[in-house]
C-alpha cells in the first residue's frame, strides 16, 4: 500500500499537467502561478540550504551513533576527533 501512494504522489503532477493541457490547449498559465511557482521554487531552495548550514557539524568533528549503554539510549552527536 505505501508503494501505490508513493506511485499515486509522483504521477499527481503529470496528470494534473494533462488535465490542464486538455482543458485549456491554446492558453498560457496565468502570471500569478508562474510567479507563484517560481516563488515556491526559490522559497524551497533557500530553506534547503538555511537546513544544510543549520545541521553541519565542524569540519574536524566525527559523528558518534546512537549508541545503548546501561539500559539507555545515547543519542547520535558530533564528537571532537
């Protein structure tokens, strides 16, 4: 079942791309979706790399695993080498 949604998630657009083309042949998008596109686009970009910087460890650091000890749980860290 999760792979038919998973399947069902990526053939959306396409479909939906279709349905437009049928639709509406001969017109263009409208200037506020193409703007609006491109501002999620640009939006989800900039938090991909504001994720990226926020989550980097120090260049001279390795990174532990979670590891189990005395019974509980030691979550994954950064450690000085």
């Amino acid at each position: 079942m999760p792979r038919l949604i998973e399947i069902l998630l990526f053939l959306t657009p396409f479909v939906g791309f279709a349905v437009w083309r049928l639709v509406a042949p001969s017109e263009r998008p409208p200037v506020w979706l193409v703007t609006g596109a491109v501002c999620f686009v640009v939006l989800m970009l900039a938090s991909l790399v504001w994720l990226r910087a926020r989550d980097a460890s120090d260049t001279f650091q390795t990174y532990v695993p979670a590891q189990l000890q005395d019974g509980h749980i030691v979550p994954g860290h950064a450690a000085t080498r």
